[in-house]
C-alpha cells in the first residue's frame, strides 16, 4: 500500500510530516490570494475539471487590454521535485482549459517557459529563452467543457501541445516537441527552468476562460501537479499565520 504525507511549503518555512521517501505525484495548490499581479488579477471560480478540487482560475474581468500572468517558480519546481529542473528533465506537460460559450471570442490561457539566463546567447536580461506553448494553435477547444491539453497526444483531448521559440523566431516560427526540447535545430534540453508564466492575450477586452490542473511529468516518472484553488484555507486553521505560498500533498512509491 502507498504511503501519503504531507509537505507545507512556505515563505522560508518547509515542513514535512512522514517518513522521507521518493516521490510518485506530489499535487501543489496555488491559490488566488498568494499573487501580487502586476497586471489584472485572475477571478477565482468554483468549477474545475473531474479531480481538480472543484476550483480554478477565470481570466480578468471585462476592460480594455485587460490580461494577466501567474507565474510557477523554480520554489515550485522544488516544492514538486525536491530541485531545480532542466528542460530536458521535462518528458511531457499538460493542463486543463474551459472556453464560456457566451464569449467564444476570448483566447484561451497559454504558457511561456523562461529559461535561466547564462550570459551567452540570452534572449533578455532575464532570461535564456522564452518557449511558447499556446493550445489557440490549431484550437479544438468545445465551448463550455473543460478539455486537456497535453504534451503527449495519446492523453490530449485536443491538439497536441508544441513548443515555440518567438523570442528567436517569431511567434509563426517553426515548432518543436515537449521531451526533444528541439526547435529549428536549437537543443534547448540543458537550459535550466526559470518560470512557467500562464496569461491571456492582451488583445483581449478581458477573459472569461477558465484554467486548472497543470501537471509537469519528468522523464523519470514524478509529476508535479498544480492545483489552482479560488478560496485559501480557512484564517482559523493551523496553516494561518506562516505566510504559506502553497500546499503539496505527496503521493508516494510503496515501500519495499
């Protein structure tokens, strides 16, 4: 039988509660109430697909250029892995997406890995390389249901999702694969990851898509799972107080 425990993550605070052992599947939540958005905030909204905690995130509210970002770090990628990863960990990426059909003209929510700069050949100050993932290529999304996005395409329900350099390339540039981590003959694979930002468009006049249930699989089989909540926990609980960035449950192998 799996063993579960429980790991809370906070600011400069990391408990964990069980024995130490390698991880299957370890589920990060991120809530609403965590970000300080430097653009307009996302809604919390209390619909998710099957297995995500009845909860996710809907684009800003309705105005003029109205987008927004959320950012996964590398303190999540250790809060998920116990390190940082490099591109070519990563075997396969994949979340989950719901258009509302009454504004089937918004863009639906898109991914853009930032790479850790290295100080040659870095596309920014800030970063190395910038890879699009943008499920509106190609879009096959049906309105009103919540749809996977995957990496891999036996486990898409939609388009398989590609990768793009639009730094180097543009944004209607050649595309690559997730696991290769190739695009028009650049191998990104030892690149380490920086950021994972998930937007909406800016051309949009606010969004009413909704996003949930992120995972990052690596070539070794963990997963990192990102749970994204409206409501956080309860002020009265044990958790108030230690200024928590998250909560990862961990699902772990069986022992031997």
């Amino acid at each position: 039988m799996s063993k579960t425990s429980t790991k809370l993550v906070g600011i400069g605070v990391l408990m964990a509660v069980g024995a130490v052992a390698s991880a299957d599947t370890v589920r990060v939540t991120k809530y609403v109430s965590q970000y300080v958005w430097d653009e307009t905030p996302v809604r919390g909204a209390f619909d998710s697909p099957a297995g995500w905690g009845g909860q996710s995130f809907q684009g800003p509210v309705a105005g003029p250029g109205n987008k927004t970002n959320f950012y996964l770090t590398q303190s999540d990628m250790v809060a998920a892995f116990g390190s940082n990863v490099t591109m070519g960990d990563i075997a396969k990426i994949s979340f989950h997406t719901k258009r509302d059909g009454a504004d089937v003209t918004d863009d639906l929510f898109f991914m853009n890995i930032y790479t850790v700069p290295t100080g040659t050949d870095d596309s920014a100050s800030w970063y190395k390389s910038r890879l699009l993932i943008n499920p509106d290529e190609g879009s096959s999304q049906i309105n009103d249901v919540w749809q996977k996005w995957s990496s891999d395409d036996s486990e898409s329900s939609t388009n398989q999702l590609k990768i793009e350099d639009t730094k180097r390339n543009g944004f209607s540039g050649p595309e690559g694969d997730v696991g290769t981590w190739i695009v028009n003959g650049r191998d990104y694979s030892s690149e380490v990851f920086g950021s994972m930002a998930i937007g909406t468009n800016s051309g949009d006049n606010g969004n009413n898509t909704y996003v949930d249930g992120i995972t990052i699989t690596l070539f070794n089989g963990d997963n990192g799972e990102f749970d994204l909540q409206a409501i956080p926990l309860p002020s009265g609980s044990a958790l108030a107080g230690l200024g928590l960035l998250g909560v990862a449950a961990r699902r772990r192998r069986p022992e031997l």
